[in-house]
C-alpha cells in the first residue's frame, strides 16, 4: 500500500524521526562529549516590564528574580509578539508570527497537532519533557502533551483559574473568572491550596525524579492574571506598604488619553503585589533545587512574561499595575504592552551582564535550540531568530531586523485599545491605526515613553517603515478584522 506522504501529520512524524537520526548520528562531536544541557522556560502572565524590582519597582518585591537575574543577561528590548495571552503564547511554542494562523482573529489558537512545537525536537533529542500551568492553546484540541510534552499538569483550554485557591473550578469572589473553562489533572490538592504552590510542587516533583537525564521544564503559571487572589499575609503586608508609600491604599489614580483609555497611574494593588510575591516564591523554589541537586550551572534557565502589565481599561474594570513610563499596557501595541521582563542565566556558560539586542517571542525557539546544540528548524520556528550570539558572545544583533505586532480584534470597553499594525527597525517604531487613518512614529531610543509623534516630521521613514507593514501584511496573509 502506498504511504501518503502529504499528510501533514505523517509529514511531521516523518520529520521528527529524521531529526533523531540527525541528533543520534550527525551531531557535532562537542555536543556528543559534552552533558546536555536542562532547560528551565519559567513563564508567567500579564506580568508587566517593571512589575519586579530589578526594574526599580519600589512596590513589588522580588528577591529571587533579581539574584538571578544579576546572575545571568537581562534584556532591556525584550518583546512579546502580541499584547494579550492566545497569540503571544503561540509564538512562543511555535516560532511564528500569530498572525500567520489569524491569531488574533479566526484562527485564535490554531494550534495544531501537526505543527512542531518547542517541545518536539528535545523530546526526539532524549529530553525528559513537562509542562505545568496555562497552556491556553487547546482550540483545535491540541495539548502539551501531543506537543511533544511527557507531563501535562493543569494546561489545556483554561486561560485563568476560577479561583488561585482549590478548588481552583469554582468561583470564589463576586466578579471574576466564571466564564472560564475548567482546569483538569491538578485536583490532587488540599481544599485552600494556592495554584502557583500547586504548580510549583509539580515541577519541584518532576525535576527530582529526572535529575539524572536531561529534562525541558516549561513551567507557565497562571498568575498574575485575574481573578486577583493571595494570600492573606501578603495582601495586609503590602496594603501597609502602599499606606506608607502613597498615604491612602485604596486610592486608585487613573490618567485619560484618546489612544490609551485610562492608564493607572501608580503601582498599589496590594492583591497582585502579593500574587507577584508568591510568583517570585516559586521561582525561588525551583532555583534553589536545582542548586542544591548541583544541576544549576548546567540548566539554562529562562525567565519572562507573556505580555505587558493589564494597566489600561475602557470601561472601570479594575486593573493590576502601572507600566510607566511606558506607554499603555496589556492589549497595546505601545511599548507597555508589548515590552517584557526577561533574562537567560547558564552559569556554565553565559557571563552576567545585559544586553540591548531587540528580541520577540518567536525567538526563543531557535535559541534553545542552539544554546543546546540541537539543529535548528528553520521551517517550524520560520519567524524566531536565535539570540544564542547575545548571551555566550555578547554581541549586539538584530539591529536591521524588523519585528512586527498585528492587532485587529481590539477591546477598546476592556483595555482601552484600538485597531493597528506595528514594527520596530532599529531605533524606530511605527504603529499604523489603519482603520483610522492615523499613523505614528517614534524614537524608541531616546523616546520609550513613545509621547512624541514623528510621522509627520520624517516623512522617509514613516513611509519607509509603513512599507514593511504592508509588504508584511501581505506575507503572512493577516486577517484585518471587521470594520
């Protein structure tokens, strides 16, 4: 009987069985004598750029994070590729621009099982592979683990818990998280037991019985989305802290501008400083096991947020943070939304320091990849570029690559945001409000706080930049939503 090698699912197996020949047989001999290196992806959502205090927040305290992140290289142009959770999560899986399945859009989380994800080719290598947490990608009834993950606790169609303390299936406050579809395979918890501790003792579990092999943790939290949730102890501690700061906790100040919708002002929720507290807590957590079973200087560890900080409403609904000063927040394609807390450690291999290269989230594909000695997929991860060179040679890449962000399913009553496409090319972004006839352009370099409009006074490269969109556009065929 004649084999159809057009099936896209037999394709990809197909692929995925040369790519174990290729490892087993064609690997460069460093990578056969030295150990595989362990990979860490310590992923967490709608958490902002400066919602840690590496960053200089004076709210958010976040000793884990900052030791590690002084411990490895911090990227200060670390971008997600969408402002909201489907798409950006997408690309971080597959290497591709969302807007190629028209995500946002029709195809919001057209992820299917012939497509390889990041997973796939570390698990044909001999990795030990899990996934804890919010997948979020499971439209097309597409999993962790028929993506190439051995271990799926609590990932499936849920893009926040009803509740942060089990059972994790039911409503707890008046306003919240009904809506949401139930998380499954994480029941085997206390009645009270917060999630980010679930989750964390499921990765804690995983990486001491696969201590001895090389193993891919991609641990997604589901904090510090809504519903906002914490523990008790840290919600008084840091309404205290907010009454020494700002003299009244439960002020909220709100400023509003026509592209934006209300931007809050200051960093005071005490909830989410507490949810951020305990996000900081497992990391601590899993940093401190991997030091203690000698594992650290051979772990590539990972750390970053899905999108900008929800600082931005268009209709009084309570938001979690301030970005400022950047411009806007989850939902916008301004700098606030869109801009990430990200850092790589690999003591073995990566000195410590910072770096300026402009990366998105298609690029972490391609990266661990290499950082592992693996071959790289050029097809599957067809938009990530790797920033391997960033972190072992310290070198400044990327300068003439542009990156784009599409947006045509705006939540202008939810977050305040409008239609647009956007690309940054070096030094300069441009946002084109296409359903609105209105272009802008700025200088990311020397204006992060993108407050002055350059469109009109650059004409060359307004049109330049607005070339690109439109040569874009048309490549990924984007969907530009309804007018």
């Amino acid at each position: 009987m004649k084999t159809n090698t057009t099936n896209p699912i037999i394709k990809r197996r197909t692929g995925l069985l040369v790519l174990s020949l290729l490892i087993l047989l064609g690997a460069p001999l460093q990578a056969q004598n030295k150990q595989k290196p362990n990979i860490v992806f310590f992923l967490v959502d709608d958490m902002g750029w400066n919602d840690v205090s590496y960053a200089q927040s004076q709210f958010y305290e976040t000793p884990n994070i900052d030791k590690a992140s002084k411990e490895g290289v911090v990227f200060s142009q670390a971008y997600a590729a969408h402002p909201r959770c489907v798409p950006s999560r997408y690309a971080m899986v597959t290497g591709r621009y969302p807007a190629r399945v028209n995500s946002p859009g029709p195809g919001e989380g057209d992820l299917t099982d012939d497509t390889m994800t990041l997973a796939e080719p570390f698990k044909a290598a001999g990795y030990a592979t899990f996934f804890a947490g919010k997948w979020h990608l499971a439209s097309a009834e597409s999993y962790p683990n028929t993506q190439g993950f051995d271990y799926n606790f609590g990932g499936g169609h849920a893009g926040a818990p009803k509740s942060y303390f089990q059972p994790y299936n039911v409503q707890k406050s008046g306003k919240g998280n009904g809506k949401e579809r139930n998380i499954k395979n994480l029941g085997d918890a206390p009645v009270g037991y917060y999630l980010t501790d679930h989750l964390t003792d499921k990765t804690v579990t995983f990486i001491r019985e696969h201590k001895d092999e090389p193993f891919l943790v991609y641990l997604s939290h589901y904090g510090v989305h809504t519903p906002f949730e914490s523990k008790d102890e840290k919600t008084k501690a840091y309404r205290k802290k907010a009454r020494s700061l700002y003299g009244d906790a439960e002020v909220e100040e709100f400023a509003l501008t026509p592209t934006t919708g209300e931007t809050k002002l200051r960093q005071d929720n005490a909830v989410y400083a507490g949810m951020i507290e305990s996000m900081d807590e497992s990391f601590g957590r899993v940093m401190g096991l991997l030091e203690e079973l000698d594992l650290k200087d051979n772990t590539i560890v990972v750390f970053t947020s899905d999108h900008g900080g929800l600082s931005n409403r268009g209709n009084g609904r309570k938001v979690a943070t301030s970005n400022l000063p950047l411009k806007a927040g989850k939902g916008h394609n301004y700098e606030g939304g869109v801009r990430v807390p990200m850092f790589v450690s690999w003591p073995s291999q990566i000195q410590p320091g910072s770096s300026s290269t402009v990366i998105t989230g298609t690029d972490y594909f391609p990266t661990l990849l290499e950082l592992s000695g693996l071959p790289l997929e050029n097809k599957a991860h067809i938009d990530g570029v790797s920033f391997a060179p960033s972190l072992t040679q310290n070198k400044l890449q990327n300068t003439d690559r542009p990156v784009f962000w599409h947006s045509p399913l705006p939540r202008p009553k939810s977050t305040g945001d409008l239609t647009n496409t956007a690309v940054r090319l070096g030094d300069y972004k441009l946002l084109d409000f296409y359903q609105d006839g209105r272009i802008e352009l700025y200088n990311i370099a020397k204006d992060q706080e993108e407050s002055n409009n350059l469109a009109d006074s650059m004409p060359e490269k307004r049109d330049e930049l607005m070339t690109l969109v439109n040569d874009w556009r048309k490549e990924v065929n984007a969907y530009m939503g309804k007018k």
